[in-house]
C-alpha cells in the first residue's frame, strides 16, 4: 500500500439518487443537476457541509450552467465565429493597431456604460469576422 499523499483528495463514493428526486428534479427543469448531484451530495457529506451551503452550491452550479447555456445559444443566434475569441488574439502579431484602444475594447466597460461600439476601417483588415445582424 502507497502512502497517502497530504495533498490528495481523498476519493468519495458517489451517492444514489432516488428515482423520486429526479423525477421532481425534471419537473422543476432542474434534471441537468442530477449529472453531477451524486458527487456533490458525497462531497457535502464528507465535509459536513450545512444544508444551506449545500443548497447554495447546487443552485450556483445550475446558475453557472444556464449562463453558459444562454451565451452559447446567443452567439450562436449571432452566427459568431466560434474560432474568433479576444482569448486568441496574438498580441505579438505584426500588426499594427491602438493597443489603448484595444485594451478599452477587450475591457467590455462600454457593455457596462450602453454604448454602442462601431468597427470601422480599411478593406482587408478583419472587419467581417466581427458580428453582424
């Protein structure tokens, strides 16, 4: 036998869910929880978390999962390029550009402020990657 290494989760023998629960689950649009619900209820036994924490960690992760749901089917609706993403913009490119103005745009801040944002410029630089209606 090995021994235990500190930094180790220790493993957590996953719970079984009643049929009754995923059936009121589904009911309340909530049966995508019951992927991960086993785990989350072994780990919430393991450490003895109070009910309320438990609860409020479940709810957080179906809210996380509807956000990125919701994000997914609206640039999807918007026909975005999955490929173009601020993530994989190469910042040592050989391209000229405003690196303030850049930094602004990739800020989102003008989400926050409602303003609108219009891409202007000469043929051939990109413009159409960006989305359009």
């Amino acid at each position: 036998m090995s021994p235990a290494r500190p930094d180790a989760t220790p493993a957590v023998k996953p719970i079984e869910i009643s049929a009754d629960l995923k059936v009121l689950m589904r009911r309340l649009k909530l049966g995508q929880l019951l992927d991960t619900l086993p785990e989350r209820l072994a780990l919430a036994r393991s450490n003895r978390l109070p009910h309320h924490d438990f609860l409020e960690m479940l709810l957080a992760d179906e809210v996380t999962r509807r956000d990125r749901k919701s994000a997914q089917l609206r640039a999807k609706a918007a026909r975005l390029d999955p490929q173009m993403q601020l993530q994989a913009w190469d910042d040592t490119a050989a391209v000229s550009y405003d690196r303030q103005l850049w930094a602004e745009l990739t800020s989102l801040r003008f989400l926050a402020d409602a303003y609108n944002v219009l891409i202007m410029g000469p043929v051939g630089v990109g413009k159409r990657s960006w989305p359009t209606p």
